[in-house]
C-alpha cells in the first residue's frame, strides 16, 4: 500500500510539473529591446586638386586640373584662386561643372590682376563648402608662377 501512495504522489507531482510548464508556455514573452542596425554612410563625392599651372606665356591665367575622388557624381561647385605673394595680388572665382566619381575636369582660370614669376597661387575648390564631400580637409592646392 505504501507503494502505491508514492506512486500516486510522483503521478501527480509529475502531473502538476508539466502542467506549470505549459502554463508558462501559454504566456505572451514581452518584446524586449528591438535589434538596431546602423546604415552605411552616405557615399559622398570628394574634389581634390591635381595639377595646376600657367598657360603658355599669359600672366594671368591658368589651367587646373580638379578629381572627384569621391564614389558618387559630384554637383557643380566654386574654384577660387589668389595670388598670395606681391602687394596688390590677384584673385578669381570660377564656376565648374559636375564632375563624375573618379573622373577629372580641366578648369581655365583668369586673375584680375597679373602674376610675376616665382608668385605662389593659392586654389581651394569648393571654398564655400557648399558641397558635402568625404574629406573636407584636401581642397586645397598651391603652386609657383
């Protein structure tokens, strides 16, 4: 007789068990914290200045070569060049157009006032910061007369 008390204890001590857990399983599980994944930055253009220098015998203009470094078209942009040696130096803003990612453009520039051998010309593209670009910091580029 003692036997089957404790057989009929552990049927229903196993009986209650396996009805907690399905009594747990019934249970809604709370949404917990959402998975957050963060995007990729935005490709962005990049112009840098490659090359520069005077055209043929003029004193005021000259030609300079502008790269999109940047893995996306660029828009249009300003070119501003000055003179950073002599007294009354010169100076220009020039208009350029878009330029494709990883393509150059050849932009022809004028002082308003004429340049002596051995001046340093100063360029900065973009020099309004009007376009958003990967680097900001390698716009610039310098070079003698």
């Amino acid at each position: 007789m003692k036997s089957m008390t404790f057989a009929l204890l552990a049927a229903l001590a196993i009986g209650s068990t396996q009805m907690a857990v399905a009594a747990e399983r019934a249970k809604p599980v709370p949404a917990g914290p959402q998975l957050k994944l963060k995007a990729p930055p935005a490709a962005k253009p990049d112009f840098v200045i490659q090359h520069a220098s005077a055209i043929g015998g003029s004193d005021t203009q000259f030609m300079v070569k502008i790269k999109n470094a940047g893995a996306v078209n660029s828009p249009g942009a300003l070119l501003q060049a000055s003179n950073a040696t002599g007294v009354a130096p010169g100076n220009a803003t020039v208009p350029y157009p878009s330029i494709k990612a990883g393509q150059f453009i050849w932009v022809k520039v004028e002082l308003n006032k004429p340049a002596r051998k051995g001046d340093r010309i100063l360029l900065f593209a973009d020099h309004n910061n009007a376009v958003a670009e990967v680097k900001e910091s390698n716009n610039k580029y310098a070079f003698n007369w």
